[in-house]
C-alpha cells in the first residue's frame, strides 16, 4: 500500500486496509465478542470505502457491480463462525491443498512409472501413520514435546531474571538462537565491474577495537561497556563511559573469545501461522554483510521487533520497539557468555497508527549525524520485522535497490500484515 500512497484516490488505500484486516481477523485461531465486532467493522468499512471503484469506473454504478462470490462470502463468516467455530486457515482452496498432499506429493515420490498403485500404496501407509499418532497420543505417549519453549514477557532490555517457568495470561513464547557456525566477513569485489562475485576477506578481528573498525562503528567497545555495566550493575544509574577522574569499572580488554555470526533464528508460538500442530513458528534473521541470493548481492541487515516491557496504560505498538540489526556476535566476559547484537534504534512516530492503512510510523534515530546505536541481549529480540518505505514526490535514482532502502528513507511504514502472528502482535 505504501507504494500506491499518494498516486490513487484516499479511499482505495482504506478499502485495502478494511479487506486485510478482515482477511486476518477471520484467519485467527481464537474469536472473542471483540474479535467478531472487529469482523463487522472491518466489513462494514470494506463496502463503505468500495465505492470509490465505482466513482472511478472501475465497476460499475449499479449493486450488480460488486456480484462477486468471493466478497459476497464474507457477509456469512460471522455466523458460520458462531455456528462452527475459527477457519483458522480453512478456505475455499482446501480441495487443491487436498491435492497436493493426495496425488501430487506421492506422484512425485513414485517411480513415474504406473504410478497409480504406488501413489495408493503411499497414501494408505500415510494414513495408517495417523492413526498411529492419534493412537499413542490418546495413550499418552507423545504428550511431551521434544523442545520446550522458553515463557518470556515483554521485560526491561537489562533484566537478568530466569524467565523459565510455567505459562501465564499474556506470556509470550519465543527464544532467539544464534547460528551453529559463525561467519566471515566478506567483501564486494570493487574489480569487477560485470557481475558482482563474492570473495571471502580474513576472518573478523578477536577484539572489540579492531571488530568495531572492520565495520565501520569504532565506538562497539564503549557500547559493549554501557551493556556490561547495565548487566552487572542493574542499579547504578551512572553513566558507564569512563571520565578523566573516574577510571572505568569494566575493562573490556578482557572480553575474549568473540565471534560474529551472520544470522540467528528466532522460534515462536504463532497459533494463527500455517505452522505446526503445537503452533510454533521459527524464521532467519540475517546481518551479513554480504547477502548473495538477491538479484542485486549486497548487504543485508534486518529489522527486529524489542521487547520494551514498560508495561504502560496505554502501550504504543503493544510495548514493541523496532531497531535493525548491524551485528550478531557473542563474547565471553569473567567466564560467562554473552550473545548480543548491536542495534540501529528506531523511534515510534505519533500514538496511533496511520489513519489509512493502519499501520504505525517508525523514523531512525540519530543523535546529530551519529545512529543511535546499542548492543542489547539476543533474548530482547522478539522476532524479525518488516518496515515499508513511505515515498514522497521525489523522483528515485535508478541506482536505488532493495539493498539501500533502509538508508534511503526518513520514515517507514511498519508492516504489520507479513502474516498473522505479526497482525495479532502489533496493535
């Protein structure tokens, strides 16, 4: 939607927006009195803004001109839903996604030739491993998962308490994993002008000062510092950044054993995501400097949604902060490990979300020409977000890509319908 802002009638925006909120508020897994009142205006304010269609002359002026079967369904989804209870994901396309998993999945596991006794064969084993699972769960033998999430809360970023326990009314499961290898740093290829190819440079330097130069932030150990002091000594309110009188209490000379890793995985509990049984969900998140499955091989540093955990009245994008991520490493200090990031913040624009489309506005933070940067636990990180480019009537250079945009551009839409989990979240 962002990139059509500005270029088509007001009321088309909102008519997208009032059709996505519908479409997701009818994907969830759970309705309350709320939720289905929701379903109602988001319906109401999808006919009310459609027609602009007809102003324009797309359809036409008459009630004829919105005969379509599909938006004609969505009149019945409140009272199929109190009837039948949650769609969660049941759509008019189940007969196709039958098909896959019926005759295009085993075709593809056959010989190819006289395929269908063999494709009969897969399907009857398939069946009988369901009844075998429903069999030993109504048993009690498959009750205990393999992995057991973590049940964390939206915290302070320097909260050092176990958060191991059982699940509470508004815990959220989530837990934030680093790469099983670390990285390298690489570099473009400034040679060749074609093509651009990757070329592996020296391993990153094994200390503070030297990583902080290779990429450009040579001001890491004085963060890494302000995050240790804010670890070790929750309760001092004095600045971490050593003075002239004042010698510094952590010496992050002794930081040892650091390594930088190109991304992480975030796993989560997504009950409304096309996911697993037990609703977990898990997606990459990358800080590389150089992402070469692209069209355009270039950097790649994503965003992530923070756990703020100030537990306001009235919380502003449910207590979530966004910042991008510059760097993924891990350190260990007085014989205890540390797996951090070091951030670019972003700051929330306004307390409510754009009138149109119903998604908040977030602008970098800068103090003067400097980012405002901060190294935070990885246990913060909530998971990976997705921020819109808001466009202006300035003309973009052709130069411009995908591997720029986050540079580019003073403000950003926080998409809020990259999937469900995502929608439910940031209200």
């Amino acid at each position: 939607m962002s990139a059509i802002e500005g270029l088509v009638p007001r009321d088309v925006i909102r008519c997208f927006n009032a059709y996505l909120d519908f479409c997701y508020l009818a994907r969830g897994s759970l309705f309350t009195q709320a939720t289905l009142d929701q379903l109602d205006d988001a319906l109401k304010r999808f006919h009310n803004y459609r027609k602009v269609f007809q102003r324009i002359g797309v359809r036409d002026a008459t009630p004829a001109g919105f005969s379509l079967p599909r938006q004609h369904a969505m009149t019945h989804y409140r009272r199929h839903i109190e009837n039948f209870g949650a769609p969660n994901g049941l759509c008019s396309s189940i007969t196709e996604s039958k098909h896959i998993s019926a005759v295009k999945r085993p075709w593809r596991r056959s010989s190819r030739y006289n395929p269908i006794q063999q494709i009969m064969q897969t399907n009857r084993r398939a069946e009988k491993l369901t009844t075998a699972r429903a069999w030993y769960t109504s048993h009690g033998m498959l009750d205990t998962p393999t992995w057991q999430p973590r049940v964390t809360h939206l915290v302070p970023l320097d909260d050092d308490e176990d958060q191991s326990g059982a699940a509470e009314e508004g815990a959220i499961y989530n837990e934030v994993f680093l790469a099983q290898t670390h990285g390298v740093s690489s570099q473009l290829n400034p040679i060749q002008t074609g093509l651009t190819t990757r070329t592996l440079a020296p391993n990153y330097p094994h200390s503070l000062h030297g990583l902080g130069h290779r990429i450009d932030h040579p001001n890491l150990p004085d963060l890494v510092r302000k995050y240790l002091h804010g670890r070790l000594y929750p309760d001092d309110e004095h600045e971490a950044t050593p003075t002239p009188t004042q010698p510094p209490r952590i010496d992050v000379s002794r930081v040892d054993q650091l390594k930088v890793f190109h991304s992480a995985h975030a796993i989560f509990c997504a009950p409304s995501n096309p996911s697993t049984t037990a609703g977990m969900f898990h997606e990459t998140i990358r800080a590389t400097p150089l992402w070469n499955r692209g069209e355009i091989p270039g950097p790649r540093y994503d965003c992530v949604f923070i756990s703020n955990g100030s537990n306001s009245e009235e919380p502003v994008m449910s207590d979530l902060l966004i910042a991008r991520i510059l760097l993924l490493f891990s350190f260990s200090f007085s014989g205890e490990l540390h797996q951090c990031a070091l951030v670019h913040w972003f700051s929330v624009f306004g307390d409510q979300p754009h009138p149109d489309n119903g998604m908040w506005v977030v602008t970098p933070d800068y103090f003067g020409s400097a980012q405002n940067l901060s190294v935070i636990h990885i246990d913060s990180i909530f998971r990976a977000a997705h921020l819109l480019p808001i466009f202006d009537a300035t003309p973009l250079p052709r130069t411009l890509n995908y591997t720029g945009t986050l540079n580019s551009f003073q403000a950003f839409y926080v998409n809020k319908y990259i999937d469900y989990h995502a929608y439910e979240t940031v209200v």
